[in-house]
C-alpha cells in the first residue's frame, strides 16, 4: 500500500445506511484493493454514539486499507480535504409519506454541507448525495458550493438501476450481469422512468426478448407500463411496507457501485446517474436530473444521441415537472 490516502467524508455515519456503507468502504469495496483511505463520519449530536461505535468496529476490523477514522459533529473539520463526499444524513420517510414530503425535515441540511464543501474540500472532491429528496437536495449541496464544478456533484440513482435490471433479469432468463444500457431517467421518486428501449442482453435487444418471452410486442409493452415501471416506482414504498423501515443494504451497495464506477470508469455499457443537466434531452439547465451515463477519467458523461419515443419524452417531462416543482418548493423554504 503505497499511495496517498484518500479522505471520505460519510455524513448520517451513525445511521442505517452509514453502518451498512462504512464496512464495504473500509474493505474496498469502493475505491478498489490499492486506495488507502481515511474515513471522517460526520453526525449531528444525537448519532454521535452511533457514529462512534461504528468507528470503533472499524478500528475492530483491523482493514489493511482503512488509515485513520475520525467522528465528527462540526461540518468543516468534517469536509477538511475530502476527496469523496456521501451525503446520506438526512431524515428517512415512512410508510404514507412520498419522498418529496422530506424537503421540508431534509433541505436545510444540504446548503450548509455544500458550503463546507466549497470552504474545506480538496479540489478534487466529488460529492454523491443519498439522502432523500436526493436529486432537491444535491441541486441544493451544489448551489452552495460555487468554487466547486457542478460536475462533481450527484444523487443517488443506481439503487433504481439495480433495481430495473433485478426486476428485468428473472424475465428475460438473463443474470443481471448480461443486461447493458438501461436508462434511469429523471428523479428519484414516483414519476423515475425506467427505460428498457436502447437495453440488450447479450446480443439481444431487450424490447425483442421481452416480446418474445412474454408473447408479442403488445405483451412486452403492457408488461413494460402496467408492472415493470408502477414497481421501479414503488419499490421504496415496499421495502418500507416490507421491513417497517427505508431500504439500507441496497442503498449502500448501490452508492458503493455509483462512486467506484465515477472513479474506475464504466466497462460494460452506460449506467445511471443524477447530475447537474447541461440541457442534454431537453433536461433544463441546472437541474439535477437521471441520465443514461458513462464514466471516463474519472468524470460522468451523459450518453448522447439516443432516440427517444414520444412515450419516453412525455414520463422524462413529467419526472422533470416534478424536480422544477420540488426547485420551486425550495426556493420558497429560502435555502435556495
Ligand atoms: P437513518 O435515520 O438511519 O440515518 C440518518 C442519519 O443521519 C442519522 O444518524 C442522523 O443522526 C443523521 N443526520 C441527520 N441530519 C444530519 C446532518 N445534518 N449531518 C449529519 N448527519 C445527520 O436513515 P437511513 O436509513 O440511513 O437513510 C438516510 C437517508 O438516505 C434518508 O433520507 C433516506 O430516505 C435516504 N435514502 C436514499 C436512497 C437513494 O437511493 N437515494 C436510498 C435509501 C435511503
Ligand atoms: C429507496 O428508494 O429505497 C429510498 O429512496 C428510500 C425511500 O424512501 O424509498
């Protein structure tokens, strides 16, 4: 082990995603077998024990990688010379609730965290967001963080990813592993539109096999609208309904794949991620939208060129409706 160690700051450490996140980071699972790395757990006084119990298990766990693990409850030392930020500390909503009804507990987290970003971060930060609203919450991180580009900032959309290929694969008869190119469009909430119509499975493109497992083209679509999309939508309401609480492992397996693919790059086709819309698909400018992207040196690129039907174009509006909504919403709370 021979390089620099490379300082990740886990806000919410003392949390439920926090402790399924802070072990597989330890290991690394996220920035691969070589990257030593420094661990700074940032929480607010009440997870503090939490968070602090989590660091001594870290220390328990002896990982060859894990170079130091600091808690935190002051956001600047917390931020001072990160290179990676996962904002995950923010309230979970519960069953009834719709993802957007967090803006209210959650928004005034995210401009102070972006401002320490901005103040304290190393230059090369690159910051997820996963705390809920996810999408609301990184625009808000970001329009907190001027000296930062808009590039490095994200929100979490690949637990949708790997949820659309975990509800794809048993259909197709393909293991995940074969499905390329599937696309997350838009916010992480209800109105998310999965997109299966640039997706292949090994040679195959998946609309044709779709078709030719379920019984036709008219099968596959009415597959496509009335299950696949309505249960990408609501999974996050049934894990709630399923474990009395919000999705954990998954979440954190999902925010481990989304920062190792940013930083190692994305071999097996594009994957999807939120990020600040430079216009691409009709996006407006600055919102922080899903796209179907690729990682290259270390930065995400939006997929371009892709053709869109005017199904695809009417859900990626509404999705799109809905995030100038929760902008709107923001801007009246003042912390935009
Ligand atoms: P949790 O309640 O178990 O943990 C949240 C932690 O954040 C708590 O320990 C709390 O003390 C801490 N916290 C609150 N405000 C903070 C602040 N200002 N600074 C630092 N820490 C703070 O919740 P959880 O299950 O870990 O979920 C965390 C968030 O992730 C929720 O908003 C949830 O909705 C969201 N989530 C997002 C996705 C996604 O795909 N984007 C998936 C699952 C959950
Ligand atoms: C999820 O998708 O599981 C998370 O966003 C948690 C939630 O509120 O659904």
């Amino acid at each position: 082990m021979s390089a620099a160690p490379v300082t990740i700051t886990i806000t919410g450490a003392g949390g439920q995603i926090g402790y399924a996140l802070l072990f597989r980071i330890a290991s690394g699972a996220m920035l691969g077998p070589e990257t030593p790395m420094r661990l700074n757990l940032l929480e607010i006084p009440q997870g503090l024990r939490a968070a602090e119990g989590a660091a001594l298990e870290l220390q328990d766990s002896a990982f060859p990688l894990l170079a130091r693990v600091e808690v935190f409850d002051d956001a600047a030392a917390a931020f001072r010379g990160a290179n990676h930020a996962l904002l995950v500390g923010a309230r979970a909503r519960t069953a009834g609730m719709e993802r957007g009804d967090l803006l209210g507990a959650n928004a005034g987290i995210f401009g102070p965290q972006g401002a320490a970003i901005n103040a304290e971060a190393a230059d090369d930060i690159r910051v997820t967001v996963v705390g809920n609203p996810a999408n609301t919450n990184a625009l808000i991180a970001a329009a907190h963080a001027p000296d930062v580009p808009p590039e490095r900032f994200s929100a979490l959309t690949r637990l949708d990813h790997n949820r659309a290929l975990g509800q794809l694969a048993p259909v197709l008869g393909t293991p995940v592993s074969d499905i390329r190119n599937l696309t997350i469009w838009g916010n992480h909430s209800a109105t998310q539109f999965p997109d299966v119509a640039h997706a292949t499975a090994g040679e195959r493109r998946v609309p044709e096999l779709l078709a030719e497992r379920l019984g036709g083209a008219e099968a596959a679509r009415t597959w496509l609208t009335e299950e696949f999309i309505p249960r990408g939508a609501k999974r996050g309401a049934e894990i709630i309904e399923g474990r009395g609480s919000s999705s954990v492992a998954s979440a954190a397996s999902a925010t481990i794949d989304h920062v190792r693919d940013w930083g190692h790059g994305t071999s097996r086709g594009w994957t999807s991620a939120a990020l600040v819309s430079d216009g691409s698909y009709g996006v407006p400018e600055g919102l922080i939208s899903s796209f179907p992207v690729e990682s290259v040196d270390g930065a995400w690129r939006v997929v371009q060129g892709l053709e869109l039907d005017d199904f695809a174009r009417q859900r990626i509006e509404a999705s799109v409706a809905e995030l100038i909504d929760e902008r709107e919403a923001v801007r009246a709370l003042g912390v935009l």
